[in-house]
C-alpha cells in the first residue's frame, strides 16, 4: 500500500502531538471540575522538593522537566501540558534555556495560574552559554544547588503557597520554617567542610556549581566548551591543568555523555564522579553533592 504520509522525525512527532494537546484541550469545558487535588505545576524536579516539604498533599506537582532530562532543551509532552492547563500556579527557573522556548506559550495556555520565577530572588551569576538549542541563558540557572540560594528559595515558595491557599498559612509557615533549618544545616555544614579548602579548583564537566562554588569560596573549571563538546586544544589545557593543580576528580551530571570526562581522568589519572543535581530529593542530592566535592578535595591532598 501507498504510504501517503513521509516519516516525521521524533522531534517533530513531539511537536505535532503538543500542538494536538492544545487543540484538543481548548475544545475541552475549562470550568469541568477537577479530579485528585489542585496541581503546581514547576519547571524541574528539585522545585518539587519545595513544594511539597511545604504544602504537604495540598497539592500535586506537574515536572515539567523531569529527572533525568536536560532542561536547556526539552520539549514537553501532551500529558504535562494537560496538567499546565489545570495547574492554579507556575514555579519557573527564569533563566533555563526551555523556558525561553517555552514559558510565554505556557502563560498563554493557562492566563488565570499564578507565576513566580525563583530566579528573581537570587543574585545571579553572568553567563555567555549557549546550549544545545541555540539558546543564551543571560544567568547561569543552577542557582537552586547552592544551600543559600535555597534559602530564598523556601521562603518565595511559601508566600506563593500562602497566597493560593491562605486558609493553610499557618501550616506552611511552621513546614517553612522546619525547612529552613535543614537547609541552614546543610549551609553550616558545607561552609564548615569546605573552610579549609576556600579558593581550591574542581572540574566539572556541564558547570552546574557555580552558585555553590561562589557561595562556599571554591572555583569551578568546566570541560564544556560554549555549552558543547571540547575541541581537542580545550582538552589539552584541562588536562595540564588538572595535572598542574593536583585534580584527582572529574564531575558529570548523571544526563550527560561521560566520554570527554573519562579521557581526562584516564589522562590525569583520576576518576569519573557522577552528580545528580536534578534530583527530586533537593536535600539528599545536595548533600551528596557536598560530600563528593569534599571527598574530591581530600583525595588530592592524600
């Protein structure tokens, strides 16, 4: 039989399937009512943490980039914009690249939901990169794994909370606080463990730590190369700057290829450390974080 119709390539299929999402969505009653609590809708999964330390099960988080997906370039799918349409707020980043793809069309999808952009209440790092999409993130947008960025963080997300169910203030406010002090915990204790170690360099293959790396007086080295792979002269440098300064760890985020990475270690003769700062459990995976940085730190003194 005739085919009538070419192949589409996964990345159109995706697109086609959203804009059906939205035909059909705006076909459907907006005023139907709602099954299984009122949905937050945020941008990625370590917002969720946030959400849900403080509201409780007052409400169900929509991930729009959920672990183990890169959010410079992700293209969402029909089931998480069913789930926007019927979301009472939106958490942004503010500054990740599929949000400059993305986030006015979602607004236009859902004009009644409230917004907060993290992002406003933290001083932000500059940055030049461009990633996988073409995109310029004027900041860089890891702000939220650094303990003192997330303690704005906290308190932004329990105001939006108060706000949409003030009824329940006063439980937020007293989960706020309970949440501050794990965070505050977790400040004290990377501020004590990096003390001695302030001005020390690590690399890192995606920079994702920066925010860390500034609040706690550390310097971060990326191996990517304007948000792409390092051309054979950037890999050199690294390499005799890792041998120069005693770099014994190499840093990747769990989503991205560790080829570049494993070339160095083997070159330096260190080894590969996976991270996962995208991580829905904010707290376990900073610490982790903090301890992997630390434990870097002490293997090259050895």
């Amino acid at each position: 039989m005739l085919n009538l119709y070419p192949a589409l390539r996964f990345g159109e299929m995706k697109r086609l399937l959203f804009f059906l999402a939205i035909i059909t969505g705006l076909s459907c009653n907006r005023n139907s009512p709602e099954t299984g609590g009122r949905i937050i809708t945020v941008s990625i999964a370590p917002y969720s943490y946030f959400v849900k330390e403080i509201a409780g099960n007052d409400f169900r988080v929509n991930i729009m980039v959920p672990p183990g997906s890169n959010p410079h370039i992700y293209e969402p799918y029909p089931g998480q914009i069913s789930r926007l349409r019927k979301s009472v707020a939106y958490i942004s980043n503010g500054y990740l690249g599929f949000e400059m793809t993305w986030l006015d069309r979602f607004y236009e999808m859902n004009k009644t939901m409230k917004r907060v952009s993290l992002g406003d209440k933290i001083d932000p790092i500059a940055s030049s990169e461009k990633n996988e999409g073409g995109h310029s993130e004027g900041a860089d947008p890891h702000y939220w794994v650094s303990p003192a960025c997330a303690l704005a963080m906290a308190a932004e997300v329990k105001d939006l909370l108060c706000q949409i169910n003030p009824a329940e203030s006063q439980k937020y406010q007293s989960n706020c606080d309970s949440l501050i002090l794990k965070i505050k915990a977790t400040d004290a204790r990377a501020k004590s463990l990096f003390a001695v170690f302030r001005g020390e360099s690590f690399m890192i293959y995606h920079p994702n730590l920066a925010y860390l790396a500034r609040d706690y007086g550390l310097k971060e080295i990326a191996v990517e190369f304007e948000g792409k792979e390092p051309p054979p002269s950037r890999l050199k440098e690294l390499i005799d700057f890792a041998a120069a300064n005693n770099l014994k760890t190499i840093f990747i985020q769990k989503e991205y290829d560790s080829k570049n990475a494993k070339e160095i270690a083997r070159e330096i003769g260190g080894q590969v450390v996976t991270i996962d700062p995208l991580s829905e459990n904010w707290l376990k995976s900073t610490n982790d974080i903090i301890d992997a940085l630390y434990n870097s730190f002490t293997r090259r003194n050895k």
